[in-house]
C-alpha cells in the first residue's frame, strides 16, 4: 500500500528533521500517519478489551512470560516500525529512534491501561516484545529499501496499483476474525478473506507481467508468506490446520487471478474493476455469515438497540472484537467502492457521498438481518461506525492514489 520516499530529487536531513523536498515525501508521510492511527486504534482495542476499567490499579506487573506471547507481541507490532520506515523522505536514515519510540510508547501507554482492567497484566515483557517487533519492523522495511526506489518501488512491488491497498487492510479483518472466534467453527471465516487477497494478488501480478518490471515469483511468494504471517498469527495462532490451509487458499486464489486474468481482454491499462467483480460475491458472502454466524432458518421479530453493545448482559471480549471486525471489514469496503468509483470522479467531494451511500445500504442490510436474528440483534451505533470506518477507507484510498501519482511524477 506504500510506496518508498520521493522518485526524483534529493532529500535531506536538517537539524535531525528530515526535509521533505518532493511532493512524495508529503503523500507518503499523510498515508503513513493515517495507517498508523488506524493500527494503533485496533491494537489498543485488541489489547484492552473487554474494555472495563477501575478507577485505581488493580493488580501489579506480571512476570509471567511465554515464548507464543512474546512471538504475538512482536509480530503485532511490525507494522509500526515497517509504515514510518518505508514512507520517511527518501535519502535519510532509518529513523530508528523514532520507531522505538513510537513502538515503546504505544506499548507503554497499553500496558498502564492494563494496570486499570481487571481482565488484562501489564508486563515488561510484554513492553520489550512490542518495542522489538516494532524495530523488527523498520529492520525489514530498511533491507526492502535498496532493492525497489522511486517509480521502480511502485511497479517492481506492485505498488502503482492503489488497488493493492484493499490487502493490507484485511490484515486487522484477518487478526478480529482469528481473536473473536470462540474456537474452530467461525475461525474458517479467514478463508474467504484470504481468497480476497489471492485474487486480487494474482490479477494484479498478472498485469505486471505485461510490463518490464514484472515481479519476480520468489519475490511475490515471501511477500505473500510475510502478508499471511502477520495477518494470521495473531488471531489463529493455535490452529496450524487453519493456517496452513489459509496458504493454500490464498496460492490457488492468486493463481487463479493470474489466470483469468490473462485471458481477459484488456482494452485498457486500467483493470480495477474487473479485479474487484470478481472479490464482490465473495466479500459478500463472508459479510452475511460473519454478521449472522451462527446461521439459522429461524426468525423472530426485529429487534434491536441504539446502544453498539446491547447492555442487558456482560459486555464480553468476543463481542468487542466481533464489532471491531466488521468496522476493520468496511474500512475495506470503504476502500473498494473508492476504488471502484475513483478513477471516474477524481474529486473526492463527489466520491464521498458516494460511499456513504453504498455504505450505508450494506451496513442497513445487515444490520435489519441482525434484527431478525434469534440471537443477535440490530444495532443502530455498529451500522453508523461501520459507515464512518467505509469513509475512512475510501478517504485511504485518495491518500493512496495521491501518493502514487506523485511518485510516478503525474499531475
């Protein structure tokens, strides 16, 4: 979804601030920024639900530590060390002091909430991990560096396609899915997830591969590894099974968008939506079930709350990550319907209404079908957040395309 610092010029660093000398380095450093809020938001959620707080500390620092927590924290905290690395002005250094900051004090300030809920331990462990998956993060993002810069970044990685941001953000979608399911039977919902991605990564391969910077396959499949790591670890890390036939998944889907694609007629460069028909009914369909789960033919009369949770019962952590779940989804539905729209309505004044409207049917739609649930119920505040989180999305993806175009030098 990013691109690296600026394609032409040099970029300085004055006084230990970075200069930013190309338009690039001001696309990258607003794109940048709104990610890591978003990130920032899901990881504090993720770390403090089920969001009940005491008005004085609780309980003390936990000294107990295990080799899968410590693995979770620091894959968890990779995209705030790999974001500002790879989006800082280009021909400065790796602002590592501003990553561990950045990593430390997120962490920091988690782990002193936790001193306040009586579900959660702050650790030091827990801090040290955070920190060191964050500078990971910048490590792995300082080692892609040298080998794509400036317009060769976007199409060596695939970059010069906004469309390729819907991926990165079904990386929380895959992290709520794997968090909120209580057991195997609703976790199998990041199959259709990954099959999402894998279309969308082979159509765009595919296209590439009309072009002299084509991707190398090596190249695509650790990219690809990397992706299902941090999107699948730290929700489903006890189901091996489910991973491994999640790496399936997302191989064959590429594969397949590969193929149809390249028997597709293209007229034009331009190949968004033809991409995005073929992820809609699987999008879709993973939308109903995951609201409706568990399916049932029975109904009751609609009913339902203006409250985001109903309060009648103890608010439960796997009711906080199923709600965060289906704000992360329509962030990347959001996203889509921009991208589907973007390249006709350029200004964002007209594509916004837009996608708050589309918006705004699905999440209707599915909140009326909660209604009519023997177990769930609507919700008029989870369908306003998702409508909010879609225009967030498609306000992403101009973020995104704005990037690009300033990269590869266009007006």
């Amino acid at each position: 979804m990013l691109g690296a610092g600026g394609a032409r010029g040099a970029d300085r660093s004055v006084g230990g601030v970075a200069k930013l000398n190309h338009p690039a380095d001001r696309t990258a450093r607003r794109l940048g920024r709104a990610i890591t809020a978003q990130l920032a938001l899901m990881a504090a959620v993720i770390t403090l639900s089920p969001l009940r707080f005491a008005s004085a500390p609780v309980h003390g620092l936990s000294f107990v530590w295990g080799l899968e927590d410590i693995l979770l924290n620091a894959v968890l905290f990779l995209p705030f060390g790999f974001i500002p690395t790879l989006t800082r002005p280009r021909g400065t250094p790796v602002p590592w002091l501003r990553v561990a900051l950045i990593g430390f004090g997120l962490s920091l300030g988690i782990e002193t909430a936790q001193l306040f809920t009586p579900e959660r331990f702050p650790s030091l462990f827990d801090l040290a991990s955070n920190t060191t998956g964050a500078l990971l993060g910048a490590y792995f993002a300082e080692r892609l560096a040298p080998r794509v810069d400036g317009a060769d970044a976007l199409r060596g990685l695939a970059l010069e396609y906004p469309l390729m941001g819907i991926i990165h953000l079904l990386v929380p979608v895959l992290w709520l899915i794997g968090l909120g399911s209580a057991g195997p039977e609703r976790a199998w919902l990041v199959l259709p997830v990954v099959a999402i991605a894998g279309l969308i990564g082979g159509t765009v391969f595919a296209a590439e591969r009309r072009t002299e910077h084509a991707p190398r396959i090596r190249s695509l499949a650790v990219a690809g590894a990397a992706w299902l790591v941090v999107g699948l670890l730290p929700g489903s890390v006890r189901e091996w099974r489910l991973i491994g036939g999640a790496a399936v998944i997302f191989v064959a889907a590429a594969w397949i968008g590969r193929v149809l694609q390249r028997r597709h007629a293209i007229v034009e460069r331009r190949f968004e939506r033809v991409a995005l028909r073929r992820v809609i009914p699987i999008a879709i369909a993973y939308l109903v079930v995951s609201a409706l789960h568990p399916i049932t033919l029975e109904w009751v009369p609609l009913h339902g709350t203006f409250a985001l949770f109903d309060t009648a019962s103890r608010l439960s952590t796997t009711e906080i990550f199923r709600a965060m779940e289906r704000i992360a989804a329509f962030a990347a539905v959001g996203y889509a319907i921009a991208e589907y729209r973007g390249r006709r309505e350029e200004l964002w004044t007209t594509l916004w209404p837009r996608v708050v409207f589309i918006a705004a049917a699905m999440a209707l739609a599915l909140e009326l079908a909660r209604g009519l649930h023997p177990i769930h119920y609507a919700s008029a505040s989870l369908g306003a957040l998702s409508v909010l989180a879609a225009l967030f999305g498609g306000w992403l993806y101009r973020l995104q395309l704005d990037h690009v175009r300033a990269l590869l030098g266009r007006p």
